[in-house]
C-alpha cells in the first residue's frame, strides 16, 4: 500500500475508508475529503459491535423469538437494553478488557 497523495488538507486525491476501532467503532468512506457514507445508524447500538454493543442486528430476530420462543414485545424490549450493555466484544469474550 503506497502513501496517500493529498492535494490539500482539504482534499483527498484517493478515496479512502477511516476506522474507528475501540470502545466504540465506525468506518467512513471519504471521497474529495468529504465523509460520503458511515456505518453509524439511528441509535448507538446500530453498526459494527464494540465493547459493549451488538452492533447491527438482523431484522429476522424478534419474528424468530416470538415465533420459537414465544417471547413478547415487552420481553424483547428489556433484551434491547442488555444488547446495549453486555454484548459486542464483551459477549464474544465473556468478559469486559480495557483494551477494546
């Protein structure tokens, strides 16, 4: 990979991808020093997963609980804030670090 020419600190000659890669994460397409997509949503749990969120989820989740495990609106709900402080990083590792 060769360095990235620049034009000005404005503008770049080359579009490229930012990650933010930490507690929290996103990416950002640039394109002309401009952000032309990210992969931040609606609400914070939208996204790539970080240390404590799931990030994106997929849509087919709550009709399959509700359909398998005859969950309710209201016990989907109370997950949504688990997904929100124990999954992410946390959840695949079992256990919270510093260094993500």
């Amino acid at each position: 990979m060769g360095k990235q020419k620049t034009v000005s600190s404005q503008e770049s000659v080359n579009p490229s991808i930012l990650a933010h890669l930490g507690n929290g994460a996103s990416l950002a397409a640039i394109a002309g020093g401009k952000s032309i997509d990210t992969s931040m949503g609606f609400t914070p749990a939208a996204g790539l997963p970080m240390s404590i969120r799931s990030g994106d989820l997929d849509p087919g989740l709550a009709p399959y609980l509700w359909r398998t495990e005859q969950m309710t609106f209201k016990q989907f709900n109370k997950m949504g804030g688990c997904l929100c402080r124990s999954t992410g990083w946390t959840g695949y590792a079992g256990f919270l670090s510093r260094y993500w």
